[in-house]
C-alpha cells in the first residue's frame, strides 16, 4: 500500500467533506500536524467537529480554522490561549465540549480500542457529569463517558519509516499517540521519513498499521506560545 504523499493537500486528497469528525494531536503548540491543518484551511472544508486537546492559539494551529469559520464544535479540554476560541463560545458562534483532560485521552484511547464507552469518577458532582448517566461501583459513584472515533485522525510524529512505523519525540507524544487510533482513517507527517529496519524496533511509538498515509513536512519552525525572559543577572 502506497502510505509516503509528496504532500500535504495530496495526503487529504478525497478525504475531506462538510461536517466531519477529525480527531487532532498536538497540545498548545507542540506536536501539532501544522501542515495538514494549513491544507484543510486551504481545502475550505466547512462544519468541522473536532477533537482535540484544545485549538491552537491565535492564527497558529487549529487557531486558523477557527479564524475562517471552518470549525462547527470543538471537544477540548482547555481553551487557553486563543482569544478567538473565546469569542467564538461566549457569543454562541461555537459549539464546544469541554472535556477533563485524561477523559479526553482515554475517550480516544476507547475509540481507537473498539470501546463505545467507560465510567470515570473524573467530573463527578460538576457540570461535566450533567446530562449523563450515573453508576456506582463498590459505594462509589462514576460517570459514563462516550469513546471517541472519528472520520481521520491527524498526528505528527518526529521520525517514520516507509512503512509508517513512528517515533515521537519527547512530550510531542502527548495526545498524539491515542488520537492515531481514534479514526478511519490515520494521516501523519513527520520531520524525518526513514528506510525500513532503521528504526529501533524497541523505540517505535506507533506501528505502520494504524498510519494509513504520511508526508514528511519538513522543515519546520519552532513557535513558542509563551516568550518568557529575565533580565541577566550582573557578573
């Protein structure tokens, strides 16, 4: 099976369509599949549900979708940095889920495992466990929560070889590695694309047969959401 695309745009090529579900690695800024986002921002797919850690910041990541109008729901567990994510929920312009952090992993964790659902005491007694169902175990109570899967799922990874067998680097890992498995269909770019046997069989994050297509995008630039300095102390 062909899996290496010479890009981006031709990575998604016959993927996309209105009101779909993409599941999204990368949080904040780190480990983020930038390159596929900009092909979707180009594509102008439209009412998109998306899951993910939270949506970039302003203009930088899953930023630009919300920017263009593209992005219908989000499900995240944080909103953070994006003023625009703000605006867009506070004046009812966007639809979104907020989900405690670890639930959202292990929601895609489930979905990618075939599991439609699990109980977690996370989000017992607040506004989370509104609306969904109850059930004690041992004296305790739990909440239900729904597994998630989605239409394509989009991951960036460090490393790859040809047959789509991935390494992440560091914290880059992050909710990159449950979201692979979360859809349809896996898309991942990455920075280095490998012969087969050259990756250490022991260090592989991801096996080829969840990556359905990949590209190599780099080189990329290091953004950093947050700039932060002192003043260097006299000698």
């Amino acid at each position: 099976m062909k899996k290496i695309y010479p890009d981006a745009a031709a990575a998604l090529e016959g993927l996309l369509f209105d009101d779909m579900h993409l599941c999204v690695g990368g949080f904040g800024l780190c480990g983020i599949p930038e390159r596929l986002i900009d092909a979707i921002q180009q594509d102008g797919v439209k009412g998109l549900t998306i899951a993910s850690n939270n949506a970039g910041i302003d203009n930088e990541g899953l930023g630009k979708l919300l920017r263009s109008r593209q992005v219908k729901k989000m499900i995240a567990s944080y909103v953070g940095e994006n003023k625009e994510f703000e605006r867009q929920f506070l004046s009812g312009e966007l639809e979104v889920e907020f989900c405690p952090q670890g639930t959202l992993a292990e929601r895609c964790r489930a979905g990618g495992a075939g599991i439609p659902g699990f109980y977690t005491k996370t989000g017992v007694g607040t506004q989370v466990a509104e609306g969904k169902e109850h059930k004690d175990f041992n004296g305790q109570t739990y909440i239900l929560e729904h597994g998630i899967f989605a239409d394509v799922c989009l991951i960036k990874g460090w490393k790859a070889d040809k047959a789509g067998n991935l390494m992440f680097r560091k914290t880059a890992r992050n909710f990159n590695a449950p979201m692979a498995t979360a859809g349809k269909i896996c898309v991942a770019e990455v920075e280095e694309i490998v012969e087969v046997g050259e990756l250490d069989p022991d260090c592989i994050h991801l096996p080829g047969i969840y990556v359905k297509r990949l590209i190599n995008g780099a080189p990329y630039d290091k953004k950093i959401e947050f700039r932060m300095t002192r003043q260097r102390a006299d000698a």
